[in-house]
C-alpha cells in the first residue's frame, strides 16, 4: 500500500519537473539559436567580402569532412539539429579559410610575376636609349680615323631616323643636324661605331648618341672602345637630364669592366650622378672606393676632381 501511495506521488511530481526543466531547455536553445545566427551573418558577410560576384571557389586540396548527424533527423533534439549546424559553418568556415590563404598566395605570386614582368619590360624599353659617360678628353685614335663617308640621300634619312626613333621627334632641323654629320669608315667597326656615337654626343642629340654608344658596347663587347662607349652613354644620359640611368650606365662599365680605360672615370661621374639623386652619402662611398680601388693610377687632375666632388657631397 506505501509503495502504491509512493508511486503515486513520483507520477504526479514528474510533470512538475518536467516543467521547470522545459525553461532551461528554451534559453539554451535560444542562446544557440542566436549564436547560430550571428555566425552564419557573419559567413555570408565574409563570403560577400572574398567572393563579390557571389562565387565560391573550391580549393584544390580541401580537408577531409568528417561525418555529421543529418539535421532533423527522426528522435533528433533541436539541440543537435543546432550543433549539426554549427558544425557544418566551421567546416565552411575552414573551407573559406582554405580558399583565402590559397588566393593570397597566388596573388602573392602574380604579383612577383608582375613585377618582374615590369623589369624586364622597362630594360627593354630604356635599352636602346642607355648610355655611359665619357670624360671631355678623348684618345688619339679617335681623331686619327678619318671620317670620309657624310650620309646623304636614302642614307641620310635612314640614318637620322633610326638614332631618332628613340628620342623626340625628328624636325627638319634635327634632320639636318644629323645628315651634317660624318659617318665615320675606317675600316674598324669598333671604332667606327665609338666615334659616331661621340659625334652624336659632341653635338648635343643625346637621344641619337645613346642608342648608338648601347649599340657600340652591345656590338662590340670586347673591343676596348666598349668601356669608352659605356662611360660616354653615362656622360649623354647625364647631361639629358637623366641622372637616375646615367648612374646605372656608369655602374655597369666599373661593376662589367673594372680594367676598362674608362671605369675610374665612370666611378667619378657616378658620385656626380648620386649628388644630383639628393644622395651624398653613397657618393661619398663612391669617391672613396674609387680612391681605394685606383689607388697610384688616377691622375692629378682626376685627383683634383674627387676633391671638388667630396666638397660638393660634403663627405667628411
């Protein structure tokens, strides 16, 4: 009869425990639902971010999925409906994640090919108009080439147009500059080359003489003219009003051809250059390598002009 009365008693208590669990039961759900919320609002506002035309990329390597619980499931709670969820927007989180790192790398990656690209691309442009200085005072060889062929008729033209092209436009005057200008025939290129490109210089059409002194050391590379040449294509970029090239040409004849008649005179016109590039400093570390370098071979009037550039850089 007790044991009756008892059973009777946890039967009617059930209900009420039921009950009072039913608001704990809510507000874990709710909690859930709205965290549920703020993270898939949050994934499509990443996707919208990454993805703007509203398509998702699949990654080539992905993570294994592990198996879920189908959501809505028969004797599923809401509780593992929610869970299911949460889990399947980590998996697409991980996925996105996956993708993004795999698309800045790829950026990265063309971005390099880019810029590479560029380089290479700017080289070939300021190729045919590079050139390296050349001090005033040029060697007797040069003045014992004679100079018999002038160019006139079909060469004239030929001649004026092809130094021009990379330069400004040729003008009936220019034109006539050039055509006044003996083309030199010696009977070595070498020299030959050298020697119009210096007449080009002398006559103040920069862009001619820098097509023709890069010609000069691109034809001839081993001939001693080609420090001459190079040092000289500094000179013309210099005195174009391009001090950022001229001190390029004039590295390369001193870093190419350090034994070459020409490369202290390069390394002296370098510090120039890098006085006029607001640089002092490195040509300060320009005057004192070629000091170092060409110790007992420079001139006392070399000597004099690395004095007047220390001045100029106020090395101290």
């Amino acid at each position: 009869m007790t044991q009756r009365i008892v059973t009777q008693r946890n039967i009617l208590f059930l209900p009420l425990m039921l009950v009072g669990a039913l608001p704990a039961v809510a507000s874990a759900q709710s909690g859930l639902d709205g965290r549920v919320g703020r993270l898939e609002s949050e994934m499509r506002a990443v996707q919208r971010k990454v993805f703007p035309n509203g398509q998702l990329l699949q990654p080539d390597v992905t993570a294994p999925v592990a198996p879920t619980e189908v959501p809505g499931a028969p004797a599923s709670s809401a509780v593992v409906d929610l869970t299911a969820r949460v889990t399947s927007l980590e998996q697409q989180l991980a996925t996105l994640t996956g993708q993004v790192e795999q698309n800045g790398y790829q950026i990265r990656t063309l971005r390099e090919q880019f810029e590479a690209y560029r380089r290479s691309t700017d080289a070939k442009l300021t190729a045919p108009v590079a050139a390296a200085p050349v001090d005033g005072s040029d060697p007797a060889p040069i003045a014992s080439a004679p100079a018999s062929r002038p160019l006139g008729g079909s060469n004239t033209v030929s001649g004026a147009t092809r130094p021009a092209a990379a330069g400004p436009t040729v003008t009936d005057e220019r034109a006539a500059r050039l055509a006044a200008l003996e083309r030199p025939s010696s009977g070595d290129s070498a020299e030959d080359a050298y020697l119009y490109g210096y007449r080009l210089w002398q006559a103040k059409l920069y862009p001619e003489a820098q097509a023709q002194l890069k010609k000069t050391v691109a034809d001839f590379p081993k001939s001693k003219r080609a420090s001459y040449a190079q040092n000289l294509l500094g000179r013309a970029y210099l005195d174009d009003g391009k001090p950022s090239l001229a001190s390029m040409a004039f590295y390369d004849n001193y870093k190419k051809m350090p034994d070459g008649e020409r490369a202290p005179d390069s390394l002296l016109y370098l510090g120039q250059a890098l006085v006029k590039l607001n640089k002092p400093a490195d040509a300060c570390k320009v005057y004192d390598e070629l000091s170092d370098v060409y110790a007992g071979k420079l001139s006392a009037a070399m000597q004099a002009d690395i004095t007047r550039g220390r001045t100029a850089a106020k090395c101290k």
